[in-house]
C-alpha cells in the first residue's frame, strides 16, 4: 500500500488529485440525477435531493467555522467560508475587481459530459446552505454568471426582501 501511495504521489499532485477526484464525485452525482429524474421525475428528485444538499452545506459552514475558528456572523466571513469549501474541492477561483470568481470546476466537465446541468443546482444549493448557516435565513446566494456559459461562475450574498 505504501509503494502505490508513493507512486500516485509521484504520478499526481495534490491538485491534479482533487481534480480527479472532483471529476468522479461529479460523474457520480450526474448519473445518479440522470437515473433519479427518469425514474421519479424532475420535480421530486429536485426538491428532495436540493433540500438535503443545503443541509449537508449548513454542516460543512458549521465545520469549517470551527476549524478556522470563525466566530463572527458576517457577508465578510461567508464569503470566505465559500472560498474555503471551493478551494478544498478543487475549484479554481479568480481575484477580479468586482469580488471572486470560479474559473474552473471539475463538476463543470461533467455537466458537459453527460449532458446533466442538475449538478450545478446542487453546487447553488450546497452554496446557499452554506450562506444560511453563517448569515441566516434571510440571506441567500444568486449565481449572476454561469460557467458553462460565460467561462466562470459568479455568485452573490444577497439580503432576501
């Protein structure tokens, strides 16, 4: 075991790894989104599986709000809780003048693969569970730029009206 994990540590860097990884976990996500919207409907599969990604998103903010030890309930802290989570499943994220952006995301590729967009709606609301754990729920999370259509994804804390 230790002679295969020299070699992929050889073979793979860290972020080629994440990467691949990312590329699996989204094949996953899309095969199954594909089975679960031909055999129970769009409508079911989507409310039932977004409702339970935001909640998984809630607990991750929770996690790493105690691993960074963030303790103060702002836009600001969210916002770099969102950058914490992207990095660690391998999402490229860009500086830009107007905030940061997602440059590129292994879950992407496999939109364009298998023809299945519902990954990315899972991404939204993991995202806006996330948002809801720090900030409450009169907060949320608008994508203003789609990466499969601009070449990067934007997104937004917004106060719910």
């Amino acid at each position: 075991m230790k002679e295969i994990k020299k070699e992929l540590e050889k073979r793979l860097t860290p972020d080629e790894r994440i990467k691949l990884l990312g590329h699996t976990a989204g094949s996953i996500i899309c095969t199954l989104a594909k089975y679960l919207i031909q055999t129970s409907g769009y409508g079911i599969t989507s409310r039932i599986l977004l409702r339970e990604i935001r909640e998984l998103g809630k607990k991750d903010a929770k996690k790493i709000m105690e691993i960074f030890g963030i303790k103060e309930r702002s836009p600001e802290n969210a916002s770099k809780i969102l950058k914490i989570i992207a990095l660690n499943i391998g999402l490229k994220l860009e500086k830009r003048k107007n905030g940061t952006v997602v440059t590129e995301c292994p879950y992407g590729e496999c939109v364009k693969e298998f023809e299945e967009p519902f990954i990315c709606k899972v991404c939204l609301e993991y995202n806006k569970g996330v948002i809801e754990a720090v900030l409450g729920p009169g907060f949320t999370l608008k994508r203003s730029k789609y990466l499969l259509d601009n070449g990067l994804c934007d997104f937004r804390i917004e106060k719910k009206s």
